[in-house]
C-alpha cells in the first residue's frame, strides 16, 4: 500500500470518527428520562375527577375539605383510596411510545384505529390551575399496551395497560 493513500484513509477514519463522536453526544440527545402522560397533574391537588366508562353512566368525584363525595350519579361518601389511587396511577403514568401529530394525518380514520371515536373511557381531572381530559382507547394488538390521547394536545402516546384496572366502571 502506498503511504499517500494510507494517510488518506486514517483522515477519512478520524473523520468519521469526529462525527460520530459528536453526534451521539450532542445531536443525538436523550429526552432526560421518562415522559409523563400528563405532566401537570399533581394527584393531590386534584379537586375534581370524572370518569366516563364506554357502556355506563358519569362518575363523578369532587373533594370538599379534604374528603372525596360521588356527586354523579348519586350523592354519596367516595371511596377515597380507591379516587386517590387513580390519580397516583395517572400522575406517574409515562408513555412507552409516541405517535406525532405529523404521523395521524397521513392516517384518515386514526380516530377508528386507536379506539377514539368510542373510547374506554373518558376521564376529566380539575385542579385548581388546571385541567386535564384524558381519552383512552384501544388496546394494541398484544393487548398490554393502550392507546391515549390528551384533549388539547398533539398525537397520541402509547402507556402500558396496567392502569385501566383502576378506572371504576360503576359508581358501586
């Protein structure tokens, strides 16, 4: 081999090497951990949750002095760990996948295909500076992931399924 061509290819190879180097570290940056499904939910400033089950009737939950009351569809005194652990399960909820709002478009029936034309569920959780309205569709294929979409709020995120066992489906 001759020592011109040789110099070339260790250029060459520094070369990439730099670029390498410097795209993995700077371009190519993680996201700083986990994103949460809905990042302004504080579960205990929560004042207010509804929950619509696909086949049933609103359940609704409003704190008042610190203790949890259904107000839909009857009045009654809640079931205060079981609200408190829904809203735990929804502020530490993070999504395993998301779909961008550029990706739906080229989808015209995507509201079909991720079960929000008739959804699960339908929860709406007020805080005092906020409120979030959570819709849950379909399951994926394998069925232990499921497809959700924040109203308001581009694309929709893919989360594991472990939560939907929280969400009551009767006021009961």
């Amino acid at each position: 081999m001759n020592p011109k061509s040789t110099w070339r290819w260790i250029v060459v190879a520094a070369g990439l090497f730099a670029f390498i180097f410097f795209y993995q570290r700077h371009v190519n940056k993680p996201g700083g951990g986990p994103v949460r499904v809905l990042p302004n939910l504080n579960a205990a400033a929560a004042t207010s949750v509804q929950v619509r089950p696909a086949p049933h009737l609103e359940i609704r939950a409003d704190r008042t002095n610190g203790t949890w009351q259904l107000t839909e569809p009857l009045v009654y005194p809640a079931q205060a760990v079981s609200i408190d652990k829904l809203l735990t399960e929804l502020e530490r909820l993070t999504r395993v996948f998301h779909i961008t709002a550029r990706e739906l478009r080229d989808r015209p029936k995507a509201d079909e295909e991720y079960g929000f034309s008739n959804p699960q569920a339908s929860i709406v959780i007020k805080q005092p500076q906020h409120t979030a309205h959570l819709l849950i569709g379909a399951r994926t294929p394998p069925g232990d992931q499921v497809f959700l979409q924040v109203v308001g709020v581009d694309g929709v995120h893919v989360a594991d399924a472990d939560f939907l066992k929280y969400i009551p489906r009767t006021a009961d």
